[in-house]
C-alpha cells in the first residue's frame, strides 16, 4: 500500500519549477491565507461506484503526485466488519458472491431485486456521494440499494470485490488503505524541495444497511478505542499538526512560531497578535506558516461527523488531535459569470487594502468550480480557477471529471492544480536554449498584465519599472519612480516601500491593480520587476540579487548519487564478469594438463608394448 502514482501523474518541468517556487515565496505566510487546490475522493477515485484497492491506491498516489492539497474523504463505520470503510454499504461477505476484479476495470452494476431505501433520519449520504455512483440519479437523501445478489467477474485477481445494489466494493479498502498511502507519501517526498503541506478531512458515517432502513447505533455498535479514528491513523500521528499543539503554540509565540531557532517565520501581518506578562506575544486567531508546517509537522487532518447514527461516537480523544471541518473551512457565496469570473464572492476589493478588514479570506474555499470546459489532454489553464485562486479563494474539485477516474485517466485531473498557480503564466518559466548568447541573463520575473497578472520570465538587464511593497502591508504597492535592471531595484522603491515579490494570489492581485492603475506614470507600460530570480542556479528561484539557491547542494549530492550508482554497479559486474572469465580459464588451463598428462601416459605405456 505505497505511494505509488503513475508517470502520467508525476509533475515535470516547467509545472515543477513553477510549482516549486510559488512555494517558496509561500514559505511566511501563514496556511490559513493560502489558497491549495482541493479534491474529493470520493468523485475523483469512486465516481463509478467501484471500491477496489489497486484503484484507490492509483488514484490516491496521482492526485498527490499533481500537487492536489486538500482532500476530503467519505468514511462509513461498517458494524459488520468493525472498520472505517470507504464503501457506503455494510458488507456481509458471508451472504454475497464476491468476483475478482483487475486494476482499472471497472464492475457493471448489477441489480436483482430493491429494497427499501435508507432512513433520511440516520445514514443519510450526502448529494456528491449519490449523484457520482454508477452514473446514476439518486435522490440525496436516499441510497437505492437491492440484495447482494453477484456474478464473478474474470479479471486479474487484485481485488476482491463484493457487489452490493449499484456499488462494488473491496472489503480490504479502509481508512487504513489511505493512511499507509498517505504515510508512504510523506515518507517518500521529504526533502526540503518535495516537502508540501496536506489537508485531509475526514466525513463521518454510518454504512447503510444492504436492507432495511438504518437506525442510530447502540454504544455496542460503535466503535471501540481500538477501532477510533486515532487508532487508525497512528502511524501518523508525528507528522500531524494537532489542535493541542496549535493552541500551545497561540499561547507563546516567541518560543514557537517566531523563535530565534525558527526559520520559518510567519508574517505576523495576517493575524492579530497581543502581548502579555513578560513581553510574551500571543495569538487567538493566527496560523503557522506554510514553511513551519512543511518542514516539520506536515499534516493537518479535520473531520466532521456528519451522521446522525453516529451521533453517540466517542471523539474526546479524537478532538485533541484533529480539527473541526469549520475551524479549517469556510465557504463563502459565489457567483461566476458565463466567462468564469467571480461577479461576487471575490476577496479583492480595490478601495480596501486592509488586511484586518472584514475582508478576511482566512481558510476560504471554493464550493463549485464555476463553468470549466475540459478535454482528455488538456494541460490548460481554467479562468475559472485561476480567477478563484486570484481572488484568495482555494477551488475544490467536487465532480468527477470526463467520465473518469484519477487513476485511469490523471490528465484531466492535472488541470485543477495546474490553473490554480497563481504566479507563473502557462509554461511559464520556460527553458532558454544554451545557444542564447543571453541565456544566462534571462532568470528574472516580470508581472505582466497582458498576462491576466500572471508571471513570465525577461532579462535581467532589460529596464522596467519594480513593484514595491508599502511598509509590511501586504495588499499596499506602489510602483518605483524609475525604470532599471533588475539588480538596480533594490534601491530603486520609493521611501517606506521596499523592492518585493507577492507572495498569495491575492496579493498579486493587489500588485496587478497598483500597476494597472499607474499607466499614466509608467507611459503604459504593463509590465513590473518582481524581486525573484534564478541567477545563482537556473531553474532554482529565490528573492534577492545576490541570494544562493538552497538546494544546490542537495541538488548536487542527489546528481552525485545518481551518477555513482550506475558507476559503482558497473564495476560490480564487470568485476563479477572478470571473475567468471578467470575461473573458466582456470579451469580450463586444468583440464588442458590433465589431457596432456593422460595422453602422455598413453604414449609411453603404447611405446613400452613389445613390437
């Protein structure tokens, strides 16, 4: 149950550069104030209503592997098997046929006979999980289920699948599936350059009865301390960010988050901060920041029981570690014109660049993605979405997209992530030729208007104007007085501004303004030096003229490690191969003096004979 995506899945250049250093300038900004492409599982692994391991675990491993941020996953206590299943039915194995069923191949539904449909008062499963199984229409408020009546599917044999009215499910697929993936994943991509904050959120639920109508579950019903949430989800419980641990941090901030030892300040900008006895600061609002986050306690879980049969779990325990769903989300009301701009709900507003305004876009996300318009191979970016993530609102994938899951068709899939960049112009940074005499030079950033505000990459000795951030207020800029290099900007902003780079969409956003709005001072020009570029090492992007590429040397140890591999393997077998050679010969060189010896003593026995 590793982490396993498919190549397909896998981020590549330019998408991993820019992906990367969008992340980086996202480093001090606390998590609450960044906007993370989000996914539910539930549409994008099971919109056909097939619960198989292989395909859970593909589709869990590819949407990691695209950058998604947040995910939310359906769970369904199952008190016949006593464990957090992700199939919405109880499943009674011993009163089923069970059929085999190969990585991506999908099962028909197969119905013999109905049975009444569930109780709305108890296991009632939401509109996103009903409307996506089999493709059908089910009534939000209903699962139309029919007895387990099953034939056997001829496939590979990786899944066990049992066939329950119009859904197929693994009884082996549990919470503890995706745990381990999850856990694979954090394992696997923990360098300071494949480090990434996750969000999961967990909905609480009851498995609905194959018959009958559900009813609220008895204490016996429930599960035992062994069987919670927290049990489940042990194994990664050192990498989880807890509600404890957030309220500790609140509490001191000065041996938290701003520490001497942390290099990973927040902007203490984003939140409203106080100071008690001793000088010490405190928060009751505030967040870490992306960087203290990633670079130590890399998840944040949050779950929301959802279930009135469920209204008797025990989640004392479950509290300490886990947030609510509304202390980490909030949806505003949205309205998308037919182009697929925000014509409300937006978070920018050019009169108010206020941060401590009612304006606070803290933890917003998107609860419908606006007209989008996608095709298998597309790669392009969605206005929609790149509107939503410019005006600091995170989208959320809520739909399974072409008919099709993330595990046998990622392509799609890709776009979400892709279009919610709100730095980087498509393609952009895109790779300069060794053969450009001025390759070298072309590592700076410009913002560019004609670009919807996004970013692309210019020489660094070209003259245009910089954008410089007002004091420490993140929405206020203004634009220098002068033109100049790159290099020249930092002395280029006007007094209380200084030479920067934004940091969220909504930030950029501002920027975008400020220079739209100063085209009569700037003779037109549409395009701003951002304080970013790749001078030190290409394709590696900090702030500041003169700043090093961290990772150069990991860079360099994992391009050493990949070089010394193949060297060291190839001695090893052409030493193997030397060894063979000598021992063959060896013994050839043997069996040669035996023939001699023996032939000799032929010779002289013969010449000893009497003529």
């Amino acid at each position: 149950m590793a982490y396993r995506p498919d190549p397909a899945a896998l981020q590549y250049a330019p998408w991993s550069t820019s992906s990367l250093a969008q992340r980086d300038v996202e480093v001090p900004i606390p998590i609450n104030f960044i906007t993370y492409p989000g996914v539910s599982l539930t549409a994008a692994c099971f919109g056909n209503a097939v619960y198989s391991d292989d395909d859970a675990i593909r589709c869990f491993s590819n949407l990691l592997a695209m950058d998604f941020r947040k995910f939310e996953l359906d769970i369904y206590w199952d008190i016949d098997s006593r464990s957090w299943s992700l199939c919405p039915v109880r499943l009674k194995t011993s009163s089923s046929t069970s059929s085999s069923i190969g990585s991506g191949t999908t099962a028909s539904t197969r119905t013999s006979s109905t049975v009444p449909p569930v109780a709305t008062s108890s296991a009632t499963l939401d509109k996103r999980v009903d409307e996506k199984a089999a493709g059908s229409s089910v009534s939000s408020s209903t699962i139309s289920t029919a007895s387990s009546s099953t034939t056997t599917t001829s496939a590979q044999a990786t899944s066990t699948l049992v066939h329950v009215g119009q859904y197929s499910c693994s009884s082996t697929l549990t919470l503890g599936t995706l745990s381990a993936v999850l856990d694979s994943y954090t394992k696997t991509v923990f360098t300071n350059m494949g480090a990434r904050a996750t969000f999961l959120n967990l909905n609480l639920r009851a498995a609905s009865p194959i018959s009958g109508q559900s009813s609220i579950l008895t204490d016996s019903d429930l599960p035992k301390p062994t069987e919670q949430i927290n049990a489940i989800l042990s194994s990664l419980s050192d990498r989880i960010y807890t509600p404890t641990q957030l309220q500790s941090d609140r509490q001191n901030l000065n041996s938290s988050w701003i520490a001497p030892s942390s290099s990973n300040k927040p902007d203490l900008s984003y939140m409203k901060t106080s100071s008690k006895a001793g000088g010490i600061l405190m928060t009751d609002d505030g967040w870490p920041s992306e960087g203290y986050v990633e670079f130590s306690k890399r998840l944040i879980i949050s779950y929301n029981n959802l279930d009135e049969a469920m209204h008797s779990y025990n989640d004392s325990l479950d509290l300490k570690l886990y947030h609510s769903t509304s202390a980490v989300t909030q949806m505003p009301s949205l309205t998308f014109s037919s182009a697929g701009s925000l014509s409300s709900g937006c978070y920018f507003d050019s009169s108010d660049t206020n941060i401590a305004s009612s304006h606070n876009n803290s933890f917003a996300v998107a609860s419908s993605l606006g007209p989008t318009s996608l095709s298998s191979n597309t790669l392009s970016s969605i206005p929609s979405i790149s509107n939503l993530t410019s005006c600091g609102i995170s989208p959320f994938l809520n739909d399974t997209l072409l008919n099709s899951s993330a595990a046998t068709n990622p392509t799609p899939y890709q776009a979400i992530p892709h279009s919610s960049l709100w730095s980087w112009s498509a393609n952009e940074p895109h790779n300069i030729s060794t053969t450009n005499p001025n390759a070298a030079r072309i590592r700076c950033a410009l913002l560019d208007l004609s670009l919807s505000g996004h970013w692309r990459i210019a020489d660094c000795a070209e003259y245009h104007y910089g954008a410089c951030r007002i004091g420490n207020a993140p929405y206020q800029w203004r634009i220098s007085i002068t033109k100049g290099a790159y290099s020249s900007l930092d002395n280029g902003c006007p007094g209380n501004s200084t030479f920067a780079v934004p940091r969220t969409g909504l930030e950029n956003r501002y920027l975008a303004h400020a220079l739209s709005q100063a085209q009569g001072d700037t003779g037109g020009e549409g395009v701003v030096w951002l304080n970013i570029n790749s001078l030190d090492t290409a394709a590696c992007w900090v702030q500041g003229a003169g700043s090093k590429c961290p990772y150069e040397s990991a860079a360099t140890s994992s391009s050493k490690r990949q070089i010394v591999i193949p060297i060291v393997a190839a001695v090893i077998v052409l030493t193997i191969a030397a060894l063979l050679v000598f021992v063959k010969c060896a013994a050839n060189r043997r069996n040669t003096r035996r023939g001699r010896k023996r032939r000799g003593q032929v010779d002289e026995e013969y010449e000893g004979l009497p003529s």
